[in-house]
C-alpha cells in the first residue's frame, strides 16, 4: 500500500505540519521534581521527532501554580517563569531541530479526577466525588494495585469536591494565556487546552458533573463558557495567527454526561470562538477503556469523526490509530484529517519512517498492556515493555541536538508581527542570513 496522504502536508492555522502523524499529549514523569524539563525529557522528545512524526504534543503541562499544588495525579511539569522557562526553549529547540513541530498542551488542572489531594479539591459543582465503583470496574487489572500510591488512600478518587468560584475561573483564564505566552516566547509553534478525559475543563462540559446555576452551568452553551473564554482570551491576546488546538472527549461513556452530539455542538462553539483544530480522543477515568483503546480505534473514526467532520470547517486529529493501512485509508477517505498515537510511538519512535519506507514490517507493534501507564502509576518515569530505551534515550548521543538554532521561533515571529528576522552563527554570532519575511 501507499501512504501518500499520511504524508501530505496539512496546516494548521499558519502553521505547515510536514505529515498527518501526530503525536498525542502524554505526560511521561521524566521532568525534574520541581517540574522543569529535564535532559531525559529532552531526549525522549528528540528521538520521537527524529523518527519523522510532522507533530508532537508535549504535555500536559499545569498552566498555574495552584493547579500545580492541588495535582495528585503523577503530572510533574509545571509552566511557572524561572523555573520552567529555560527547559520550555530547550523542549521546543530539541523538537524543531529533529524536524517536528510543537504544541504544548496546557492544563488549568485536574479537578475532581485525582487520586488524592494536597489541598482541598475544587470542580465545576460541589459535592460530586468520582463514582470509585465505575472507576474501579472500568480500570484493568494491571493497573489496579497502583491505584492507591498513597497507603491511607484505598479507594482513589473519592475526594469530595468543593465549588470553584467565578473569581478562580477568571484567575486560571488568565495564567492559562500567561503560560501559553511563555510557551510561544519559548518556541512552541502551538497551544492546547487540556479539556478532554474527566479532567477540571470536562467537569464544566459535563452535564453530570456542572451544576451551577450561574453563567458556567446550565445549557450546553453556558458549560462551554470557561472553555470558550478561555479560547477567545487566546485569540485576544495573540491575534489570529496563534495555532489553537482543543481536546475533547468524543464522549464521557457515563450516564448522563457528555454524548457524542454534545461533544459536535461544543466543537462547533470552539471554532467559533478561534479554535483551529480538534483533536479528539474519548472517554475519562470512570470509561477508561475509551480513553485508552484496547485495539484500533475503528469507533472514533466511525462513530465520531466522520461525524464531527460534517459539523466544523478546521482539520480534525482522531487517536489511538496505531496501524498504517488504517491511517491512511482513514485520511484518504475523510474520516479523519490526521492521526495521533501516543502508546505507539513509545514503542517504536521510528514509526512515522518505516512508514515511509515501505518497512511495515520492521514496526514494533505497541501491545496495548499498560506497561507505560503501569510505571506512570507508580509515579516513575514511563517503562515500555517493548522498547527497553525508554527512560534511556539521554545516553543515546544520537538524541543530543548538535546544531542550536538562535533563530526568532516561527509563531513569536508571527504573533509579534516581526517583519524581519535573521540567523545568527552559533559559533561567531554573526548574522548568516537575513529573511525579508518572518517565517
Ligand atoms: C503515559 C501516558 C500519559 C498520558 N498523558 C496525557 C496527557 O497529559 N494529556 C492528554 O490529553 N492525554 C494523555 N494521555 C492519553 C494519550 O494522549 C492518548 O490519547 C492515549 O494514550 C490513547 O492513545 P494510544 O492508544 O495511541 O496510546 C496519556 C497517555 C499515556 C500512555
């Protein structure tokens, strides 16, 4: 078979991705303990946009310190200026080097969906803890004896929630755009709103979850508003060149909560708000095994990407697609306009090139068995049981960029309106070469 539309460039916004490859948001737990990127992290990421994919999510990343002081979950990045700032140049350097575009996926937190707190949890309504019993059905059994790290927590997810107030929504809208502004003076060529899988922008979404009686609960329109300002506050302060990307759920899988038609209407509202693209995945902790497929994901492209096509004009992403046939019939027959793996290319980052070549068969197959999100659970870096180089790639010298580019990132050129921009000579510091148009 051909893979020709796998590789067709596509945009986003203005954004040129090489290929339709795309690799989904995983948190990996390989950044330092105060949640700056470390050199492992690095090289992780280095040797997945070496190994061709046109797009790489990194992520997620907590957009403030409170959502930072109240995770509980085993995220550990941390976007917080003097801290994060020096690691977010070099994480988004390192990518572009390999040949990869970057988004960041940003987060205003967790919510209610954590498996214990630091300080007192807060969510769309009060009182509505995680149903334990759906949580622990619908998680498999590898996972199980991780569940509860800490030893006086047995059943996670239990905490109960209080109200956020209007106030705390304004504050997160803005440190959201203030992180998202440090992403892009980084070097990021993108930002995500972290609002899929059950987490804090879900709970809002949900009509399970939000039961305010302000102006963030009742109809479909009024869930979405924390999610929409937070994309117009985006669009605000960037202008329309900034590359939006929002993740939704396809579906919450729970009675109740958000369906697939929910999730259509509320796509809509975001491109409407300035969203660029939609990159879908499914399900939340209570439906885990949406979240996180046990084979190929048929049911997104089926049930809710076609679908979804139908409604919004921006390219859409669908997940969990690990088998290139199916990318590429999926692409060709507008199912989908990309496609985002995450367990796959931890298996093998070499993916999207033997693709490329024509050497299916040199693909080591990711198993779908949880070892990564096993360790994850542990609250240790990822583990794969079918690449024994992840967690190792610092050591690999193939991974350390050799060239360090001091050139004004592609998206700050944009945002800022800067007409003219240059390359300088690592060595000399000399101009090289002056563009008459930024990029
Ligand atoms: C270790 C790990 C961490 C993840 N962290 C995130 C995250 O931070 N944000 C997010 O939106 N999805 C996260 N995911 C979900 C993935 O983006 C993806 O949707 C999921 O793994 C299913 O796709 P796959 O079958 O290709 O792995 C994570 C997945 C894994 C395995």
């Amino acid at each position: 078979m051909e893979f020709k539309k796998l590789f067709e460039p596509i945009k986003i916004g203005p954004v040129e991705i090489k290929n339709r490859i795309v690799m989904a948001p995983m948190n990996v737990h390989m950044a330092n303990a105060d949640g700056s990127v470390s050199e492992q992290e690095l090289c992780y990421y280095a040797a997945r946009a070496k190994g061709g994919v046109g797009l790489i999510y990194y992520g997620c990343v907590l957009a403030s310190q409170r959502a930072w002081e109240q995770h509980g979950l085993m995220i550990d990045s941390l976007f917080d200026p003097g801290r994060h700032m020096t690691g977010a140049c070099d994480m988004a350097e390192t990518i572009h080097h390999f040949g990869a575009k970057a988004f960041i996926q940003l987060s205003p937190g967790f919510g209610r969906q954590q498996r214990y707190w630091r300080t007192p949890l807060y969510s769309a309504s009060g009182g509505i803890p995680m149903d334990a019993k759906l949580c622990e059905e619908s998680t498999p059994d590898v996972l199980k004896p991780y569940m509860g790290v800490k030893p006086d927590i047995k059943l996670p997810y239990t905490n109960v929630p209080r109200e956020m107030t209007v106030a705390e929504i304004k504050q997160d809208i803005a440190d959201f755009i203030k992180a998202a502004d440090l992403a892009i003076v980084a070097g990021f060529d993108g930002v995500e709103t972290h609002s899929p899988h059950g987490y804090l922008l879900h709970q809002f979404l949900s009509p399970r979850t939000n039961k305010r009686t302000d102006e963030y609960g009742g109809s479909l329109e009024k869930r979405a508003r924390f999610l929409l300002e937070l994309i117009e506050g985006l669009r605000d302060h960037f202008g329309p060149d900034l590359p939006i990307s929002v993740r939704l759920s396809g579906a919450e899988h729970v009675e109740g909560g958000i369906t697939p038609e929910d999730m259509r209407k509320t796509a809509k509202l975001c491109e409407n708000a300035g969203a660029n693209v939609i990159s879908l995945s499914d399900g939340c902790f209570e439906a885990f095994r949406y979240f996180f497929p046990e084979k190929e994901n048929t049911h997104i492209l089926e049930e809710q990407g076609k679908k979804l096509k139908k409604v919004v004009d921006i390219p859409i992403i669908s997940f969990s697609i690990h088998d290139p046939e199916l990318a590429e019939s999926a692409i060709a027959s507008g199912q989908t306009d990309m496609i985002s793996m995450g367990r796959q290319l931890i298996a093998d980052p070499e993916w999207p090139n033997k693709v490329r070549e024509g050497r299916i068969k040199d693909i080591v197959r990711c198993q779908r068995e949880f070892a990564c999100l096993a360790s994850l659970y542990r609250e240790g870096g990822i583990r794969c049981i079918m690449n024994p180089n992840v967690g190792r790639e610092r050591y690999m010298p193939e991974y350390w960029p050799q060239k360090r580019s001091v050139r004004i990132p592609e998206t700050l050129a944009r945002v800022r309106g800067i007409k003219q921009t240059y390359t300088v000579s690592p060595t000399t510091g000399r101009k090289l070469k002056i563009l008459d148009q930024a990029p």
